[in-house]
C-alpha cells in the first residue's frame, strides 16, 4: 500500500470522488502542510486535502493523478468551483520523493497555454479533518459540493 494527499478544493467532494477510484483502499479527509499541528483560526496555512491510501498493484499513482485532475482547474489559485482561499488551493503532497517525481512529469507533461498552478511538494505536516468532515457526501449526498454530480460519481462502485 501506498500513500498520497490530494488537496482540490473543498474535501468533501475530493474524498467523494477519490474513494470510487478503482485500486483505493482508504481515504480520510484532513488538511496538509500547514504552520502548526493544529486546526486554528483559518487553519494556518493548510490545504483541505484527502490522504489516499492505495493499492499500487491495481492502480498506479499517474493513473491516480489523472483521475485528480478531471475534478480540479489546475491553473487556478487558491480557488475550486466557488470557493475561493488558499485552504482551497490545489496541491500534490507526499512523503515519498518517488512520488513527486511522478506528479512533476505528469504536470510538465500537460503543460499548455498556461502555467498549471498544482502544488507538489512534500508532506510537511498533515492534521485529520473532525469526524464531521469524513465521508460527507455519503452521508448527505444533496450537501454542497464545487464538483459537477457527473463527473463526481463517475467511478462510484
């Protein structure tokens, strides 16, 4: 198994969409790479991400981070859908060199008319988002979500 954190905007619908991807073991919604190991005031720098735990034997993490980027605009900053701060921002983070080798050449290799505006870098630090957070959109399904219902059950299992 393997792990890797998405940040894409508000996590409720990232960790909607990421647990319906063949090859996920487990998700769990939280927030990385901010300045302290809490949650205070506007959570100090952190994103809103979902660390995904994988089965590289069943799906590789390029695959993965194709499937991130059918749900994001990544040449936007600090906003996805309607909100709009930089604990939206879009970002790539892990522990694992290997990994971000892998996000940087799938970024470069898009690259078009605009700069993509995806953080990668390493996991500097990650706080577990309250139980209140995980799972959100299974347990109500008609709560708010910046991503489009096609695409956010696309995979659903």
């Amino acid at each position: 198994m393997e792990t890797i954190y998405f940040a894409g905007g508000c996590l409720w619908g990232v960790q909607h969409f990421i647990k319906s991807l063949p090859g996920v073991v487990e998700t769990e919604a939280g927030r990385a790479n901010g300045t302290t190991n809490t949650l205070d005031g506007e959570y100090d720098g952190y994103a809103e991400c979902v660390k995904t735990v994988f089965d590289s034997d069943q799906v590789s993490l390029k695959e993965l981070i194709g499937y991130f980027f059918e749900i994001i605009d990544p040449y936007s900053i600090d906003r996805q859908g309607i909100d709009v701060g930089r604990k939206y921002r879009t970002g790539i983070y892990s522990t694992d060199d290997k990994h971000l080798e892998i996000a940087k050449s799938f970024i470069a290799k898009r690259e078009d008319r605009a700069q993509i505006k995806v953080e990668v870098l390493p996991l500097t630090n990650y706080v577990r988002s309250a139980e209140e957070h995980q799972d959100r959109l299974t347990r109500f399904p008609n709560d708010y979500c910046h991503i489009p219902k096609d695409i956010l059950n696309k995979y659903r299992k």
